[in-house]
C-alpha cells in the first residue's frame, strides 16, 4: 500500500545504490519489471537473516506449547487476510 511516486523514490534510490534494475514491461507499456542485483539480493538475505534473530528473540520467552498457540492463531489471521485479498 504504497503510493506510486514513493514506490518510484524508492526504486530510484536503489537503482542508484546498484541494488535492483529495472526494464519495460514487454506486455504492459505503463509498468516496470524490477529485478534484484546481486547486491541486492545480499542485502536482501541479510535483512531475513537479521529478522530471524529479531524474531527468534521476540519469542524466546514463550514455551513450545506458547508458539504452537501463537502459530494456530496467526494461520488463522493470515487466512482471513486471504479471504479479504480475494473478495
């Protein structure tokens, strides 16, 4: 949910720091395909490394029994997002 012209700042800025590349859409002449670097896909990686430890902190103070509940109900929150997607 993100609006066009700060989707298009943030592209340009990582456009410029080499992390995505971007190219006319072949099918669509009024959309960009954007396609990661290698960097890019470093500093991606190393995001979903840090939230895993981020993540892995956060519920460190619940028991097995605690996650399996918090997992039941979060499948349950990202169904009806889902559903909400769909409708």
């Amino acid at each position: 949910m993100v609006a066009p012209s700060s989707m298009t700042h943030r592209l340009d800025r990582m456009t410029e720091r080499g992390l995505v590349v971007r190219a006319p859409d072949p099918g669509n002449r009024t959309r960009v395909l954007v396609e990661l670097t290698s960097a890019g896909w470093q500093v991606f990686e190393e995001a979903v490394r840090e939230a895993n430890v981020v993540e892995s902190d956060t519920l460190s103070g619940l028991s097995r029994k605690q996650r399996g509940e918090l997992a039941a109900l979060l499948e349950v929150v990202i169904s009806r997002l889902d559903d909400l997607e769909t409708s």
